[in-house]
C-alpha cells in the first residue's frame, strides 16, 4: 500500500464502473443464461439451482431457484419440471442436465414484478423482477412483439397523408 496522495492522484482509467444489480422490471425478455449454480437449502436436506439470466438488451437479470432435490416430492417435481421447461425452450438437448452446457443459452422470459421485502432494519423494499410462477418460460424465437429489440420495418407502401 502506497502513501495517500489524495484524490487528485487517483487515476480510474483502468476502473470499471459498477453495473449494480438491475433486476429486469416486469414483461417479456430475450435472455442469455449467464450463470447457474447448485446449493444446499436453507435446511441442508436438499439441494436448489440458481439460475440467473441475463436480458440481451442490457435491461438487467433475473434469478430463478429450482428446486432439483427435496424432501417434498411435489416441490422436487415442480421444480425439475421448471428446469426441463427452461432448457426445453433454450434448445438443450439430452436427458441429463449440465450447468457448463446451460451457460449461454438463449431463452424468452416472462418477468412479473416480485413482492415487496423488509430488510434487517425493518425497512420496506421494493420487490424487483423475478420470473413468473407458471410457464416463465419461451422460445427465444418465439418472441413476443414486445420483447423484440430490432425496429419494424417499414411496410408502409402508402404515401399519403391520411392520418387513420
């Protein structure tokens, strides 16, 4: 650790600036899958996957958590039934899942607005995005006309000047 020079000697050329953590507010999504991870539950008797994927748009991300093994058989089979769906829509092939292969794929999102949450100081925090609970998700080709991010063309083969 150098000497302190003050601000003034700090150069922050080579910094990059902090993206934050922006959910994607509520709506249709083109995304990337950016990251997948395998944890334990809070309870330590089964295990979950942390799917975060990214929009193509730069709007931000969102986190869907799977439930692949749990003591309740319905939320197991919730949860794998989710994960079949995502990767399904994304064009994975095979029976077995495989975090490395899920990495980059593209799939359609449908985002809803999570609920509010309190934090340690009691404060009330707006809820961000999250993917919705049935059928979050779609085939990036697919898309609705909402998710798209290129302009229409211009089919437009009239030239005048009627405005309906």
């Amino acid at each position: 650790m150098s000497g302190w020079n003050g601000l003034a000697a700090i150069d922050l050329n080579a910094i990059e600036a902090d993206k934050g953590g922006q959910t994607l507010p509520a709506g249709n999504h083109i995304c990337r899958i950016t990251n997948a991870e395998l944890n334990k539950t809070k309870n330590g008797k089964g295990h979950r996957l942390a799917v975060t994927l990214t929009s193509l748009d730069g709007a931000g991300h969102v986190t869907d958590y799977m439930n692949v093994h749990n003591a309740s058989s319905e939320a197991q089979e919730i949860g794998q039934r989710r994960l079949k769906t995502m990767l399904v829509k994304a064009g994975y092939t095979g029976a077995n899942p495989d975090i490395a292969k899920m990495k980059g794929l593209k799939v359609g999102v449908h985002v809803v607005q999570g609920a509010d949450w309190f934090d340690n100081t009691g404060e009330r925090r707006k809820g961000g995005g999250e993917p919705r609970q049935n059928n979050p998700y779609f085939a990036a080709a697919d898309a609705p006309a909402e998710a798209t991010t290129e302009a229409p063309a211009n089919n437009d083969k009239f030239d005048d000047d009627i405005p309906f």
